[in-house]
C-alpha cells in the first residue's frame, strides 16, 4: 500500500485530503501541530469513509511543526509520497510578514530535506493562486496561468501571504532542481477555496461566505474572485500521484470567476430571508476607508481587476471536471446556515 506522509492534515483542505486518500486506498501519516488534534481528524474523515476497517492502521498521526526540526526523519522514514499543506492560511495580514514566511518557506524546506534523506521520490506541494497572479496580466492574456509568477515587488505579490506562497513555491522548486532531481515535485495551486468542509474546525476562505450571509459589509468593494470546490482541490492531490503527466508541472485549480455583489446576489436567490446586502462600494469610499483600515489598504491592488484564473491544465492533464461554482457558493452557504454559524 503507498504510504503517504501529509502535513496540516488538521486543515480545511488537509481534511478533505486525508478523507480522498484513505477512500482511494492510501496509507496515511498524517502530520498535526499537536497529537490532540488527531482525534478531530479522525471524527471528521470518519462518517465520509466508504470503508471503516483497520483505520488505526490505515491513517496514522505524528507531531511536525513548520518551524522546528524536531520529528521529521523520522516522519519521513518509510513514506513513498510528500503531500505538503501546511501552512499559515490566517484572515487578516499580521504585522510581520515574516510569521508568514518563515513557516512556509523553512517548513517546505524542512519538510522536502528530510523527505530527500529518506528517499522519498514524490512530492505533491499545495501552493497557492497567490504564486501566480501578484502580476499585470500580460499583453494578449485574459487569464492568468501556470506559466505565470507572482513578482514579490507588485502591489499585490508584496502581501504577506501572497509572498509566503510565491517563496515557498520557488524556494520548492530550486531545491528540486539544484540538490534532488531525481524526487518529482507537483504543485496544486488553487484559488480560493470554498465548498462544505468535513467540521466546524474550517480555516480562513470560508469566512468570505460567513461575511456575506451575516451582511456584514454595508456595500461590497469592486472584487472578482476565482473560486474552486475543496473536493476537486483535495481530488487533484491524490491524482497527481498516480498521473506521470503531472511530474515537474504546476497545476491552477480553478472553477470559475465571480464577483463579489454576484456572489451576494446569487445566495439571497437561495436564502432571500437573510441580511445579505450586495450593493456595490464605489471605489472612492473603499480608497478612503483604507487610510484607516489596513486590511482594506491590502485589497487596494485588486480593486476593478478581472482575476480570471484558467483551469485548463487540470482539466487536460488531471481530467477534472469542475464542480460549478454556483453548487460551491450553495453548500459552502448551506452548511454555515445548517450549522448556526448564521444567526437570524
Ligand atoms: P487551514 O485550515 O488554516 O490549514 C492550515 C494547516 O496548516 C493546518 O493544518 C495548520 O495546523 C497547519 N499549520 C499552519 N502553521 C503551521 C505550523 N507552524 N506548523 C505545522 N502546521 C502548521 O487552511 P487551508 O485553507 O486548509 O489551507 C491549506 C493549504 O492550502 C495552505 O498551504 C494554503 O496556503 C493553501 N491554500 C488555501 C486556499 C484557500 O482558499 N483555503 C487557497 C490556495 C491555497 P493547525 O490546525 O495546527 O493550525
């Protein structure tokens, strides 16, 4: 049976990952911050397993953190596949950007080195739609695509965890390529992740959802978003190891693009008794509200663009099929509500 070793299995996506994986018959080490987090794994993959038997075999947890060096040879020893996830995914930009990059950059470092000392050939990195379209779209592009890196000094690559992807990812492919060509390294890029997660216990993309639905925003900025379903994110990473086609390639997950006062209009269609609002800010009042929030001031860069991300490549390379976005918004939106994270 491949075993595979996966970091931040205590995340949103790393759930959903964990939960592919086991149904398609992989073993699984599944990497947490801290071993009390492995029981909340095991009850959210739990009631989706298509086979309950031997799971204390099957899906197995040790303690890695990003930031220390402690456990990962051993992590490591034995495992046939890297699937790395973990990294800090936070809502709002801390004040040091470096809380950001250092665990993402020296965590995907640490995380490949122990994979190469233990002979591990294959390595699957989550990296980000933030590696990628911190840009100008170039002249003749209407999307952005693999072929693409986030320039660290753009407006928009300067983010903190916009930066954090773009270095990690580079930081993963130089180290491929200078000291261990012989492992094969893919990286899943997706944009924003939406779609029901596996528990309460759900990281930051789904808060966009949660703003909408709660009407927290007197008037929505000016913003596109590239959306994609958890379960194709999770999806792409198991079947990147088992397609050569995908080796030393770069692979976007996206579905499709929506606005931000589409995204609201479209689930008060669903759920017409909430407080959505979804009028459009004019771009003045969010320019305004920046010189006083900087949370605000970071969205600046994307105002008015079209963000348009191609999911092309996984569609050829992967055969994935989309889950369309509106079913995304859907569940993302109907587990919030069914869950009482939306208050009437
Ligand atoms: P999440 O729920 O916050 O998961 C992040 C995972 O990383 C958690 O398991 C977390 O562990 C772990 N982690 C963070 N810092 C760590 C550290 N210092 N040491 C060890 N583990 C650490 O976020 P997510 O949305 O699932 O994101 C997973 C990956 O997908 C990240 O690499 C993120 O950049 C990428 N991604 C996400 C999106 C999106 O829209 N969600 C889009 C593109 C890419 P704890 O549970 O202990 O905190």
């Amino acid at each position: 049976m491949t075993k595979v070793l996966l970091t931040g299995a205590s995340g949103y996506i790393g759930k959903h990952v964990t939960l592919q994986l086991l149904n398609q018959g992989y073993e699984v080490r599944a990497s947490v911050r801290n071993l009390s987090k492995s029981a909340e794994v095991i009850d959210a993959v739990s009631p989706h397993l298509v086979d309950n038997s031997n799971l204390d075999s099957r899906l197995t947890f040790v303690e890695l953190d990003l930031e220390k060096d402690s456990g990962w040879s051993d992590a490591l020893n034995g495992i046939d596949v890297l699937m790395h996830t973990a990294s800090p995914f936070p809502i709002a930009s801390p004040k040091d950007e470096n809380e950001l990059i250092r665990p993402a950059v020296d965590g995907t470092l640490r995380a490949l080195k122990a994979a190469q000392s233990a002979g591990v050939r294959r390595v699957v990195l989550t990296s980000s739609v933030a590696a990628v379209y911190g840009i100008e779209l170039p002249e003749g592009k209407t999307a952005f695509d693999e072929t693409m890196w986030t320039d660290t000094s753009h407006p928009i690559g300067q983010q903190a965890y916009t930066k954090s992807k773009t270095l990690a990812e580079r930081a993963a492919w130089d180290f491929i390529k200078n000291e261990a060509p012989s492992m094969a390294l893919t990286t899943i890029n997706p944009v924003l992740v939406l779609g029901a997660p596996l528990d309460n216990n759900f990281g930051s993309s789904i808060s966009l959802i949660e703003r909408v639905l709660k009407g927290k925003d007197p008037m929505l900025p000016d913003l596109r978003f590239s959306i994609v379903d958890v379960r194709d994110v999770a999806q792409m990473h198991v079947q990147a190891i088992k397609n050569d086609a995908t080796k030393g390639e770069r692979i976007l997950a996206s579905a499709g693009t929506m606005s931000f006062v589409d995204i609201a209009k479209y689930l008060n269609t669903i759920y017409p008794q909430s407080k959505i609002r979804s009028g459009q800010a004019p771009g003045f009042v969010i320019k305004a509200l920046s010189l006083f929030d900087g949370d605000i001031k970071a969205i600046l860069p994307m105002l008015g663009k079209a963000m348009v991300t191609s999911g092309a490549k996984a569609t050829r390379i992967l055969g994935i099929s989309f889950i369309p976005v509106d079913v995304t918004l859907r569940e993302s939106a109907d587990y919030l509500i069914k869950n009482g994270f939306i208050k009437k």
